[in-house]
C-alpha cells in the first residue's frame, strides 16, 4: 500500500523540525545505528476495524528489528482529548506488537542518562 503524500510530507515536516528533546535523543539513536537501525518520524500503517479508514501512526523514533517504539510526550499530551488519542494509537501499535516507550521532555531535559538506560535496556 502507498503512503498517501499528506502522510510523507507531515512525516517530512517532523524531522525538520524536532524538538530540542527529539534532538537529545536522536544523537544518541544515531550513533547507536550502528547496532540497531532508528527511523524518525516514520509513517507506520495499522489496521483498524473500520477497514474502509486507513489509518497512519507517525511515531517520535521507531526500530524496526526490535520492535521498538519511542515517544516524546511534552504539556501538550496532558490534554484530555490529545492523551486519549495518544492511548488508542498505543494500543494499535501494540496488537502489531510494538513495544512502545513513552518518556516527557521534563525526563529528557532533567535525566538524560537514565531515559538512554532505560531506551538501552529494551534494545
């Protein structure tokens, strides 16, 4: 199946433009390919029951081999209606057996070292 554009040129749009955290983090993940492959901002499609709507997920930081799903929550997320989206996307990701890890840019700004223990952990 084709991504449709919209979905590649918001996927495009995110990588130009991370977020301080997104950057922390992507120095590291990018030194780490040299063990294990990180993809940002990549589109992944995931079935939904309502087959006639396709349905596109683009997570923070994804690694295919592991199964690995990381992303960067910030204040925008404590929303009601943005966390309950963010919980549904999650639980498509993870009945296609994704292990998604969720860390806040408080974590990251705060405790670098112990959110990349924790990435190393699962890798």
């Amino acid at each position: 199946m084709k991504t449709p554009n919209i979905i590649l040129e918001v996927s495009r749009w995110l990588r130009k433009n991370m977020t301080k955290s997104e950057y922390l983090i992507w120095n590291f993940l990018k030194w780490w390919s040299l063990w294990v492959k990180f993809l940002r901002q990549k589109p992944i499609y995931v079935y939904t029951d309502n087959s006639w709507l396709d349905r596109y997920i683009i997570p923070d930081f994804f690694c295919f081999d592991k199964k690995l799903i990381l992303e960067i929550d910030w204040c925008i997320h404590n929303k009601k209606e943005i966390y309950e989206l963010d919980k549904y996307k999650e639980e498509l990701l993870i009945n296609m057996w994704f292990i998604v890890l969720r860390v806040t840019n408080e974590e990251i700004k705060n405790d670098l070292n112990n959110v990349i223990k924790t990435i190393k952990q699962y890798l």
